[in-house]
C-alpha cells in the first residue's frame, strides 16, 4: 500500500511536510482534507485530527517534523539535514523549537489579534520581529539560515514566515529586514513550494 499523507493545503505545517516528501521523492499519495469534514479513515489512523498524518504500513506519524526527518531519512540529496556536522544539526533544532513555540504564538496573536484583546495588533507583531530580528542576523552572515544552502530549518521556518508576511504584506515589504523579505521571496518563487501548492 502506498504511503499516505493527510494535508491541508494552507496549513504551514503540512506546507513544511510536503516540501520534505517532494523534495526526497519518496511516492506517497496526497489526500487533501476539509478540516470541516475529516476523514473517518484519517481519524481512525489518527485520532487527535490535525493534518499533517502520515500513514505507512508500519507505522502513524503525526508531526509536521517527523515526517520531514523521516523523507530525509529516505533521500536527501542536498544534505538539508547537515549529516555529519553536530553543531549545524544542534541550531537547526534550536530554531525549529523557538519557531514552534514562542514565534508561533506571537504569530498567532498578530493574525488573529480580535480574539486576544488584552493587547493591541502591533504589540503581538512588536513580539513576533524579536525572533524576525534574529533570522535576519543569522541572513547578513549568508543566503540561508543555516549555511551556504538550503537545510531543514529554511523550509520548516518558511511557511511561518510567510503566514506572518501575509498578515499584512504592505507592512512586510517595508519593514526593516532586507535579508528575510529575500529569503522569503526566494522561498516563495522556488520551483519546490510552487510545486506543492499546486492545486
């Protein structure tokens, strides 16, 4: 049986699984969800709901990260995962983990500010440029954030990038992080994220 992946098309963290599959070329077959109506089959396999779900034969993965390490594990042509070299691996996890946790939630309070009122819109965005501020150090040194090429923590960072981008592009655009508004333009034109936002 093939593998199956369970995505939402916008969701940034099955945005982050897809890219690993594609870009490792691994076959698995993509089921589109309608987080109004979920799969039966996809909650019996997985029932906390929340896409991405990988299914193969042996075994559910349930985390946007799992599934990407485990697409690298597979094929990884352009080392996205810096084999062999411990202190790259360690500073991917350390910016996986701060986007995942405390970014997430800055960007979740600037996108849906309404639903949080003890502070205002550009309070939560003020909160969210601390890490923004970061990614862009870590781009005046180089092209990515890791190293001279693409890693795992481009592509899982990207897609939240992007969501934060998109809350209000004009003031994205404008604001004072050259380096990131180039990352993420590239990131955006790349064949790999066109490729999996096809609809």
């Amino acid at each position: 049986m093939a593998a199956l992946l369970y995505s939402f098309r916008r969701c940034p963290y099955a945005m982050r699984a897809r890219m690993a599959v594609a870009y490792s070329g691994v076959e698995v077959e993509l089921v589109e969800v309608s987080l109004k109506a979920k799969p039966p089959q996809m909650l019996e396999r997985s029932p906390k709901g929340t896409v991405p779900v990988l299914v193969l034969d042996d075994q559910v993965l349930e985390q946007s990260l799992d599934i990407m390490r485990w697409a690298l594990a597979q094929n990884d042509p352009g080392d996205w995962s810096m084999s062999g070299d411990a202190d790259a691996q360690q500073q991917i996890a350390q910016l996986i983990g701060q986007n995942d946790s405390s970014f997430k939630t800055d960007l979740d309070r600037y996108k849906y500010a309404v639903r949080y009122p003890e502070f205002s819109q550009q309070v939560y965005r003020g909160r969210g440029e601390v890490f923004l501020s970061q990614l862009e150090g870590l781009l005046n040194e180089r092209e990515f954030l890791i190293t001279d090429h693409l890693t795992l923590a481009d592509i899982a960072l990207a897609p939240f990038v992007r969501q934060f981008c998109f809350v209000d592009p004009d003031w994205f655009w404008q604001s004072p992080y050259p380096k990131l508004q180039g990352w993420l333009q590239r990131f955006l034109q790349s064949a790999l994220f066109k490729q999996v936002m096809h609809k």
